[in-house]
C-alpha cells in the first residue's frame, strides 16, 4: 500500500528537527447536512529545521519516530508571508543611522 502524503500549515516550529502541522478539512454532518470545521493535527520530523511557521509543507508517512512523530517532512510548497514588524523597524533605524552618519 503507497505512503499518504498530505499538504497542511506548520503551527509551532519549537522544538528541534520536530514541526506540528495542522491539516484543515470540513466534514458535513450527517443529519443537518452543514459543514463543520476540523484539523489533523501531524507530529513531522524536519531533519534541516527548513520550515518555520506559517509554511505551507508537503509530508509524507513514516515508521514511528518517536511517541508522537509518525510523518516526515518532504518539501516546502511555500514560505510564510507574515511580516516580523519588529525586524522592519531595526533595519529602519540603521539605515537612518548609516544616511545621518554619511551625510
């Protein structure tokens, strides 16, 4: 039988060559016929640390890791868009600081 391979978010990137990834799905109730919301939530082995949160990844399953661990990480679709404001304004001030020196 061929390995799952599914595609979900990485929602904490903590732990060291370990990544949770969440996979949404929405499920129809069988009486009142409404979707509802779910997820999956993966426990992923990333040996090179390469994805961070917010990434859209590719996993594929595996033998058990360990307690939790039973997929591995087979490549990043995308990279997180989320902008880290505080590293804007530090680069801001240097570049301010580098022009006010210069001139």
């Amino acid at each position: 039988m061929p390995k799952k391979q599914l595609i979900g978010v990485v929602t904490s990137d903590k732990m060291d060559k370990s990544r949770r990834v969440e996979i949404d799905r929405l499920v129809k109730h069988p009486k009142y016929g409404k979707y509802i919301k779910g997820r999956t939530v993966c426990h992923v082995h990333d040996e090179s640390n390469e994805s961070k949160i917010g990434d859209t990844v590719e996993i594929i399953e595996c033998p058990p890791r360990s307690k939790l661990k039973r997929w591995d990480l087979m490549r990043v679709i995308s990279k997180s868009r989320q902008v880290d404001i505080a590293a804007m304004r530090t680069a801001a001030k240097q570049v301010d600081a580098e022009a006010s020196t210069e001139g």
